[in-house]
C-alpha cells in the first residue's frame, strides 16, 4: 500500500507543480479591466451615434470580452482604461459625458469623425493624467474652450483641420487668444493648430509658442496668420519640423531662421514672406 501511494506522489507531483506554474503565470499576466471602466466605455458606445457598417471597433464592443482586448483599448496593469482610439469610426454625434469620467486617461484620439458640435468644456475633466489629445479632423466647430488650456499636462495636442476653405475655418481662437490659450503648456512638445482661425499680430503669436520651450513640433497652416515674423522663434532650439504655408505672413524671409539648429523640415508655402531665400537656412545640417 505505502509503495503504491509513493508511485502516485511520484506522477502527481510534476503535474500539481505544472498547475500551479499555469495558474501563476496567468495572474501575472492578466491586465483585466476593472468593471466600472468596461461600463463606462459600453455606455460611451451605447450614447455614441456611428455607423455600425463602417466600424471596426467600437462595433465589436461588448460583455463578452475584457475591455482591455476591445480595439481601440489600452488599458494599465491594474486594469484602468489609459488610452482610448476611436478615431475614423464614422460617429456622427452622441453624448461624451462617459468619456469625461476616465479619470485615468493619458491618451485620447477622437480624429477623422464628424461631432458637428462645440468642443466640450469637460475636457478639463481629464487635466490629472491627459497627455496626448487628438481631435484633428473631428468636426468640432466654434471657439476653443478655455478649459482645454487647464490640461497642463498635454505633450501633444492636435486642434487641426485640413478640410476647411482658406475663407471657413472650424475651430478659431479668439477668447481665449492664443496667448492665453498656451500660457500653462509647459510640457508642450507637438503642437499642431492648422486651419484654426488665428486673428493674431506676428509678434503676438509668436511670443506666445516661443514659450514653449520643449516644442519640436509647430504646424500652423492656413491660420489666416498674420506678420512680420518675430526673432522671439529662434527660442525655440528643439524645434524640428515648424509649418506656416498657406498665411499672409507680408515680410522677407528672415535669416534668423537659420539659428533653429535642429530643424529638418521647414514649410512656408504661399505664406506671403518675399525676398531673397537666405543661404544659411539651406545650410541648417539637420534640415532634410
């Protein structure tokens, strides 16, 4: 009897051990999304008018799978919801109140959609983790709100409309200006504002990004910006791409340009500058 006992220890054993390496295996790798997040992205879908013919990802959203599987999803280890992609998914309008209560939020990409409506002021709900916000294209129209300069801590943010008529533009930035709208960005590195209306003087505007000292990215195309240029742009020495075409900027080219070291691409297309080229932009060694 003691013999037969020990040769089932001796097959039982490697099979209790293999049991329990799976089941901690799966623990540790198991990012499960926290329940009241999974209702908070279904009743976000459930507000949302899209079309479901066109969707490839809010359409797949339901029960049956963990919401941090959903396309779109990417969720932290202990399950929160921390970056959310539903852009080009056709969404026509809807209430974005679920959307403001993802506390958690460090990324968030509304882009290539048609909201037809104001940006909303609760945006500012997301100011604690939001670092990354993209509503290029989105169908947001009017004034930028306030309450989106109180996200302090934007690395990237894109305002952008590249489908708009140099003589309409969606979004503008009037009250606040955009002196007041970029004062708290001190985190800013990509910035991108094309063919938001912008009825600015050249030194106003261009103070206002010099202040953005971690900027490596300016893209304001077809901003109805106007001129002369201002020195106060060679403060920004980690710039790398800078994008002005398509504005009434009414002066010669100035060589200061030459100073933003570490620029590789530089567009002034039909931006009103005359004169001749100076040599020494085309000599920037990074420029591409």
């Amino acid at each position: 009897m003691r013999t037969t006992l020990i040769l089932w220890l001796y097959f039982l054993l490697p099979l209790f051990s293999l049991l329990n390496l799976t089941i901690t295996n799966t623990i540790a790798t198991s990012h499960q999304c926290l329940a009241h997040q999974q209702s908070l992205l279904l009743k976000l879908k459930s507000s949302l008018i899209f079309n479901p013919a066109k969707s490839i990802k809010l359409i797949h959203w339901n029960h049956t799978r963990d919401c941090c599987q959903w396309k779109g999803v990417s969720c932290s280890s202990k399950g929160n919801v921390i970056a959310l992609d539903i852009s080009h998914e056709f969404i026509k309008g809807g209430n974005l109140t679920s959307l403001f209560k993802l506390k958690y939020l460090q990324g968030l990409n509304l882009a290539y959609n048609e909201f037809n409506s104001d940006i909303h002021y609760d945006f500012q709900n997301l100011q604690m983790n939001l670092r990354h916000l993209n509503l290029s294209n989105s169908g947001f129209m009017g004034q930028i709100p306030t309450q989106i300069s109180h996200l302090t801590k934007l690395e990237t943010l894109d305002l952008s409309t590249t489908f708009t008529s140099s003589s309409q533009h969606g979004l503008k930035l009037e009250k606040p200006n955009i002196v007041e709208f970029l004062q708290n960005f001190t985190t800013m590195k990509e910035l991108y504002l094309d063919g938001v209306a912008i009825p600015t003087k050249g030194d106003e505007w261009c103070h206002a990004v010099s202040s953005l000292q971690s900027l490596q990215v300016l893209s304001m195309s077809s901003c109805n910006l106007s001129g002369p240029l201002d020195p106060s742009l060679t403060k920004l020495q980690s710039l790398s791409v800078l994008q002005l075409s398509h504005n009434n900027l009414g002066s010669p080219v100035p060589e200061y340009l030459a100073n933003l070291s570490s620029l590789n691409t530089l567009q002034l297309r039909n931006c009103g500058l005359s004169g001749v080229f100076p040599k020494a932009i085309f000599q920037l060694p990074s420029l591409e």
